[in-house]
C-alpha cells in the first residue's frame, strides 16, 4: 500500500478479494464490505492532508533503525508502523486505546499506538514486536514463553501482550501470577484465553530471569 | 452508530515547547483551536468527527509542565505529568497517597502511561448521547435524550441535574478536592490559582463545559498543600469492569482523627453529578463525632439528601451513601445497607 520513501500508493480496491484481504477487511473494518470503502476512504486523504503545512518528513527511531518516513499531522504511530514502515505486527483491534492490541513501547514505556499521533515520537524510542528477537533470529524469553506454553488461540492479541509483558517485566522481574496480570490488565483476548496468555507470560518472565543470569 | 476505523480527519498540528507559545497560539486560533495533553479524551471526539477542529495544539512537547516538584508548602505538579509518574512519585505515595490511589484506579496502565493529570480533571462528560454526537444540550443543542423515559440513563446524575443530566467522570477530582488542591491557571490576564473545587463547573453556569477554562486558557499545574499530610484516607471507587471503566461513583476522604473524635475532615464524590461534589454538609456534621458505623450511618443519609433519580441510576442513591458511610465508619465496621 505504500512505501519508504514515503509516497503513498493507493491501489484500487481489488475486484476480487482474496481469503486474506477479506479477513484483514473483517478484522479492520467489522464488515466485509467495508475493506473496500476502506481503501477508497485512504485515496481521498491524501489529497486533504496536503493542506498541512510544517514538517511532514520524520526520522523516527524505531527498532533501533533510524526511518524517514513522510507523516501527515493527523496520524497515528500504529498507522505509520503498519502502512507506512510494513511492520504489520503491531495489531489495530478497537483503534480506540480500548483494547491493547497496539500496544507498543516507547522510550520502554507501553503505549497503544493507536492513541499516539506519529509526531510526538521523532525524539523517542519506539519497539514493536518486530524488534524484540536478536539479529540471528534467537527469540526474545517472552517470546520463547509462548511458544514454550503455546499461550494464545488465533493470536491477534499476542503483539500487545508481548510488548506489555517486555516492559512490565523489566521493570518487575520477579512478579506473582496476580501482579502480573495486573501489569497486563491493559489488553484483551477476544478468544478469552488469559489463564494460558498468564500461563505464558510467567514462563517467559522465568526465561528472562535465567537469561539474566547466564 | 459504526465506529471509524480510518485516519482521523486533517488538521493543522502545532507543537509548542514553552506555555507562553502555547498561550500564543491558543489566543491567535481562538474557538478553532483543541488542546491535546495525553490525548486519551481528544482521539475519541477526532476520530469519530464529532469534534472537528482545524488545529490541534500539542502540550506534550513543553517541559516546564511536566513533573513534581516540592513547593514552598507541599507539592506542585505539572499539568502534564501522567498519571504513572503521580502514582509512583515517593513523596505522593508517601503524603498524598489518596492521589495515588485514585490514580491507579484510572482506565488501564497504558492509559495511566499516557493520560495526564490536567487532562484527568479537564476531560469531558462520557454521556453516550453527547460523545455519540446527538445534538444535546450540551452540544449546544436544547435537549437531553438521557432524561427521557427511555433514555439509558444507568450512568447519569442523581444531584444538581439541570436539563443536561451528565456527569464528570474524573477519578483524581475528588481526590484533589479532598487534599484541598489548587489549580493554577493561565489566562490571557495572567495566572490565576483557584480552589480545586471551584475548578468544576455544573449546568446552571456552563452546560458545555464541565470546567472554568475558556478557550485560550491553560491548566499549567496543581498544588497540594501539606495541610493534610499523612492524615486518614480513603479511596474508593465502583465501576463495571475492573480496568478501563469510569466511575459510577467514586467517593475521597481525608480525616484527622484525635482521641477518637473526627477533629477535621473533607469528603467529595463524583459520578453523581455534572460537577465533583464536596460534600460540606457531611463535614459539619460529622465533626467532633467518632469515626464509627453510626457516625457512618448519619453521614450517608445526608450526602444523599435532594437526591433524584433517573429511569435505570436510582441504584446509585443507596450506592452513594453506602460508600459515604464507609469513608467515614471504615470498610470494616460498616455494613452494606439498600
Ligand atoms: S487498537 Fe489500540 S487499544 Fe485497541
Ligand atoms: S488469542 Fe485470540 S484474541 Fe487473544
């Protein structure tokens, strides 16, 4: 839909949709109709955010790459990441700082990416799941935790969960079951799976923990 | 109506890094102009195009609004310090705790990440009628369709309703109410500092508005004195769900108690009306009396008096003087009463 450089490419919406625009266009917009309004919807902006004047071109440090990327004043930072930069693994459930399936850290700190506008980042820190597994794939505790525990059911909530659980647990390494549940209160599971996500999270705050000490 | 997935509608965003840019711009754009602290209010009316402004004044990138410092007598914080750094700051946690722990019980930890305290005690009313963009009163209309026979109405106000029947939704401001806070105010005429209950503003003096600001205004920082330090609080706060949910009723002491007599005392709720309430009335009387189930007892029935309810709250007039009386006779004496 779009890249790097900024330039947005609107593809018309496709006469066909295949199985996995359809589910992204249900996922996204509650009907499946709506995937195409949808994309109909994003042509016509780019027209009306040219009337912005100021700074749109942005270096944001994200994953610890520096990315130019072209901003409109409106956006959000899970826009930017999904459409602008390709990092689909940052989920939008609610687009409504309702839900945690965006959530993303900042400066270490979690934040729903969908209630952050993309220009109050260009001097912060930002992480998503993309940038949690080392160069040579090794996977981040947490996540080997779920894989370990196969923690979650379809999985759309699991970014979020990571990302909560990343920064909770750095700053609290050795938390009980409740604490950290506290620590992740701030997202759901549509398919109700908490006890096997806490399950998870625990074994991957243990992995973390013995990695600490390695 | 269907919830918008899309970006949200061009506007012109400024980012200002000292208050007196802020207040600049604030003054040149006038009514076109919305304030963004953390945003957990804004995004919501942006999105879903109910408010639509043309430009977007961005707080977030001016230091000397945030954080907490000592002051002169207690503390000072920062309009735009977030709701985390309050609840872990040490000196709050260690004299101010009610703040915290009104604090923690906000939303979710990414909001309390985010959220700030100005924007905690300047958000708006969450009517669904009014967020949903009907043209209520307080949309500037002359109805209320919460106030009707079939209105839902299980969230909405039992005090002072004034054909708008909306309630604040804070959860600090009536911790702050308690704490005697004073909020510091930009102006165009220069600062002003006001008592944190006159802050709030109901529908006899502003149906649009839940606060005195008008635009151009800023809330630039809250002052705690040390006044009630250390004394007896109590937080408590009733809601649906555990985490993300606004009040229904929440209700904030503090106490100093000598020789087993209620020496002095102050007590606000909110969710019971468009405004936090204090509720003087309860202070007068309870002082001098011991903090028992009796004195508890009295306490609940008077907050309640006047009180009127609507088709689906009137669940919030025992509510509201159950959690009254164990602010005032302790969580362990009192009983829940109907
Ligand atoms: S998509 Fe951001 S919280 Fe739901
Ligand atoms: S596993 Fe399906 S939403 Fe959580």
């Amino acid at each position: 839909m779009s890249d790097i450089d900024g330039k947005e490419k609107i593809e018309p919406p496709p006469s066909t949709l295949s199985r996995r625009d359809l589910i992204k266009g249900v996922i996204v917009g509650g009907v499946a109709v709506s995937s195409a309004s949808y994309l109909f919807r994003a042509s016509t902006l780019v027209g009306q955010s040219a009337r912005g004047t100021g700074e749109r071109l942005l270096t944001i440090n994200v994953n610890g790459q520096l990315r130019r990327v072209d901003v409109m004043k409106q956006e959000t930072l899970a826009w930017t990441l999904r459409h602008k930069l390709g990092l689909t693994g940052t989920k939008l459930g609610c687009d409504r700082a309702e839900c945690g399936s965006c959530t993303v850290l900042i400066d270490d700190v979690p934040h729903y990416a969908c209630s952050v506008l993309t220009h109050t980042v260009r001097d912060r820190k930002v992480l998503t799941i993309e940038g949690l597994a080392s160069p040579d794939g090794t996977l981040h505790p947490v996540q080997q935790g779920v894989i370990d525990e196969q923690g979650f059911q379809c999985a759309f909530c699991m970014p979020g969960f990571i990302m909560a659980s990343v920064a909770f647990l750095k700053t609290n390494p050795n938390p009980t079951r409740t604490e950290l549940a506290h620590g992740l209160s701030g997202n759901l599971c549509r398919c109700q799976d908490y006890d096997k996500i806490l399950t998870a999270m625990m074994r991957g705050a243990e992995n973390m923990r013995r990695a600490s000490r390695a | 109506m269907a919830v918008i997935r899309d970006v949200m509608p061009a506007f012109e965003l400024f980012q200002p890094t000292s208050i007196a840019d802020a207040q600049k711009l604030l003054q040149q754009q006038g009514h076109d102009a919305w304030v963004l602290a953390g945003g957990m209010d804004s995004f919501d009316w942006l999105k879903d195009r109910i408010k639509k402004p043309k430009v977007v004044v961005d707080l977030s990138g001016i230091t000397e609004l945030k954080g907490v410092r000592t002051a002169a007598d207690g503390i000072e914080m920062g309009a735009m310090t977030t709701l985390t750094e309050i609840i872990q700051h040490p000196i709050i946690r260690e004299k101010y705790k009610l703040l915290a722990e009104s604090a923690e019980l906000v939303a979710s930890p990414q909001i309390r990440n985010q959220g700030t305290i100005g924007g905690n005690v300047s958000q708006d009313a969450r009517c669904w009628y009014y967020r949903a963009g009907w043209p209520c009163y307080r949309a500037g209309g002359n109805i209320c369709y919460a106030d009707t026979p079939e209105g839902r109405n299980r969230e909405h106000a039992i005090l002072y309703a004034d054909r708008c029947v909306a309630v604040n939704p804070s959860d600090t401001a009536p911790a702050l109410i308690a704490l005697d806070a004073k909020f510091v105010i930009r102006t165009s005429k220069g600062e002003r500092v006001v008592d944190a209950e006159d802050y709030f503003i109901g529908p006899d003096i502003d149906i649009t508005r839940l606060h005195i600001l008008k635009p151009g205004d800023l809330l630039t920082a809250i002052r705690i004195p040390s006044t009630w330090a250390g004394a007896q609080f109590h937080f408590e706060k009733v809601r649906d769900r555990n985490v993300w949910d606004f009040p229904l009723l929440n209700v904030a002491s503090v106490m100093m108690v000598s020789s087993g007599r209620i020496e002095r005392i102050r007590i606000a709720v909110n969710g019971a009306a468009a405004r936090p309430l204090r509720l003087k009335v309860v202070e007068d009387a309870v002082r001098g009396k011991p903090p028992n189930a009796a004195t508890g007892e009295m306490a609940g029935k008077l907050a309640v008096q006047g009180a009127v309810p609507l088709q689906f709250n009137a669940y919030k007039i025992p509510l509201m003087r159950n959690l009254v009386k164990r602010a005032i006779g302790g969580v362990q004496e009192a009983t829940w009463t109907s």
